[in-house]
C-alpha cells in the first residue's frame, strides 16, 4: 500500500481558510491563527478535530455554518472514510474528541482509521487542485472542481446608498433621538445616530462560450452560477454567453443545482464552441441591456481569452463605450497564466485600454483573485 505523501500541513489548512472565505465566510487573518493555534494544542490532524476547531474559530455568524460545512465536505472529500457521510456530524458530543462510529465497526477502529489518514494528507490534492489550470484536469478533479465550485460566492464592491440606517456613530437621528426622549417622559436620553446604508453593487458576467473557451467554459459558467445564486451573496448578478450570438442566460441560473442550471444553459445557448464576435456581441449588449441600466454603475467581468474574429476597432470602441457606463471593467483571461504570455491578440490589445483590471481565469485560485477584484481589492 503506497505510503501517503509529505505534505505541508499549515499550507494546506490556511488553503482551507482561502476556500472558506471564496464562499463567503469572515475566516480573517486573526481566526486563522486561532485556528492553527488550536488544531497545535489539539496536536492531531485527525478530521473530526479540524471540522470543529474550524467551526469553533472560522465562524463567526450562524449564517456561516451552512457554508462552513458544504467547503468542508468539499475540500476534504478526496479520500473519505467508509460509509462517512459528505456533510460533518450535525452537533458535537460531550467528549474531549468525537468520532462518529459508523455500522459494523468499533469505535477504537474508527480511530484508528482517522489517524492513519490525517486530515491535511487529505486535503493536500484540494490545495494542490487551486492552482492547476482547469482546462489540464482529468475527470476525479474535475469532479473536486465542481464540488468546491458551489460552495463559491461572488460579492459586488460595496457602494453608499441615499438610505439612512440606525449607527452607534454619524449623524443624530432626530426623529428616534425625539421618540426617546418621549418615551422618558421628556427626561434627557442618549443621542441615536444614523448613517449611509451600503449594498452590494451589480455584477455582470459575459462569459465567452466560443471553441477556443471550451476547456474553461464548464468551470466557468459553475462560476457564474455560485455567483448568481450563492448563498451567502445578496449582490444582483446578471449572466450572459457571447461568441457569434449574445444569450442572457441569469433565468437559466436561478436553478439551485448547478447540474440542472447548466442543462438549461446549454438548451438555451445556441451558439455553443463556435466563433468569436466580441466587439459585434458587446454593442448588442449595450445597446439591448446596457445602456437602459444593466451596465450602468455595475462591476462588469468579461471572461474570455480575447480571439476577435471581427473588426478590432469595433471592439476597442464598444469596450470604451462600456468602460463610461460601467463602475469597473474587468477581464479575466485563462491564457494569461501561460509562460510567456502577451496580450497580442488583436481583440485582447483592442479591450485592454478600457479595462480597469485584467487577471487570470485558469483555476481556481486565480477565480478567487477575480472574485476579490470583484469586491474592491486591488488585483495587483
């Protein structure tokens, strides 16, 4: 039996940490360290220590529960135990370590299996899967790329809104500030205060589903959907497929499961591995949904390696023309991660001038790089 592999524990816990916060959890700097801190005072990596130091420290909300536990049974699935169920046990026992035991088989054998698997050997492949190029992945990784895939999220930059909501600091609320006084019965109160609400702004995908695009485009449209239908993201997002035809496909997406959604995308999408028209493609953007608002203040991500098979002017000028409306354009290109690469394609040197940010779209990490670009983050 192969012995299991040397591998960089911390690395591949703090990668876990990454992957929590791609799906929307405040897993920061201070709870990874608390994290670490205690799976060291713990001193095992066995798998049930680390869901619930994980659960312990990395969560901070009972929303994030939910997500904790759908990436953690996704980046530590390569190797589960027999007869364990993918999600963690719903509720801890009062023991200093438990372990779940499972049917025909003791609990000192279960124990025993934990520890000849340590948890970081198996999410070693998972660390490793962030950083493999997408379109290079056999059919097991592909199917690990699908699994953490949907426990992604997607949030816009936040903006400052015309609304006023309740703050401990800002400007006096009169109107609560009155009401309390009232309800003393006209004796001094404490000053309430008021502040400028935020909400997330619009995100808009326009993704490029055209031949060159066909080892991304399953990666990337499972993208799209976690970003339209995360969990943990109230961001309005719009999804569109452009190659010789433009297809608004955010009614496809609004399928909870990822495999029944991009069943619906490909029925609807007519022009699926064919040619590139970008520059034709984003004026009917513009001038179909754009223009009347769609674009208008939003984060606007194209996904796409930049092969114009039409007029490069017309394409330099449509991305002008969006980069006026949008917040931020920004590009992501799966063939920017390639040795020696230069955007010398005539589409890609036409778009760059109006791009605000152009990053990478070959894996998985370089998805979660995009997806901080896309909340505000320089993408430097």
């Amino acid at each position: 039996m192969p012995a299991v592999p040397e591998v960089d524990a911390t690395a591949v816990l703090v990668g876990f940490a990454r992957a929590l916060r791609a799906a929307g959890v405040a897993a920061g700097p201070d709870r990874v360290q608390t994290f670490l801190g205690a799976l060291e005072l713990l001193g095992s990596e066995v798998r049930s220590d680390v869901y619930w130091a994980g659960r312990l420290t990395l969560c901070g909300s009972q929303d994030d529960l939910e997500r904790y536990d759908r990436v953690f049974a996704a980046y530590f699935a390569q190797h589960p135990h027999p007869g364990e169920r993918a999600r963690p046990a719903p509720a801890p026992k009062p023991v200093p370590r438990p372990v779940a035991a499972q049917a025909g088989t003791s609990p000192e054998r279960d124990e025993e299996d934990a520890v000849a698997q340590p948890a970081a050997a198996l999410a070693s492949s998972a660390e490793v899967l962030r950083h493999r190029d997408m379109a290079e992945l056999n059919a097991a990784e592909r199917a690990q790329l699908r699994r953490l895939l949907a426990a992604f999220s997607l949030s816009g930059e936040p903006r400052r809104t015309p609304r006023l909501r309740p703050a401990r600091r800002g400007g006096v609320d009169p109107r609560r500030t009155v009401r309390e006084l009232l309800h003393r019965g006209g004796e001094p109160a404490r000053l309430r205060y008021r502040a400028p609400a935020t909400k997330p702004r619009r995100v808009v995908l326009l993704l490029d589903v055209s031949g060159s695009m066909d080892p991304y485009a399953d990666a990337l449209l499972r993208f799209a959907h976690a970003a339209a239908h995360g969990s943990s993201s109230r961001t309005p997002t719009e999804v569109f497929t452009i190659g010789t035809r433009l297809t608004r496909v955010t009614r496809e997406m609004t399928h909870r499961d990822p495999d029944a959604a991009l069943a619906a995308v490909a029925s609807a999408v007519p022009d699926w591995s064919g040619g590139t028209r970008l520059g034709e493609m984003l004026r009917g953007f513009l001038d179909r949904w754009g223009q009347r608002g769609t674009a208008r203040g939003a984060v606007v991500v194209v996904l796409s390696d930049g092969w114009e098979r039409g007029d490069p002017a017309l394409l330099a000028a449509q991305m002008r023309r969006l980069h006026r409306l949008a917040h931020r354009v920004v590009w992501a290109n799966p063939r920017k991660a390639r040795p020696g690469y230069e955007p010398l394609a005539a589409g890609m040197a036409a778009a760059l001038p109006s791009v605000d940010a152009f990053v990478e779209g070959h894996s998985l990490g370089a998805l979660e790089r995009l997806a901080a670009v896309v909340r505000g983050a320089s993408d430097a």
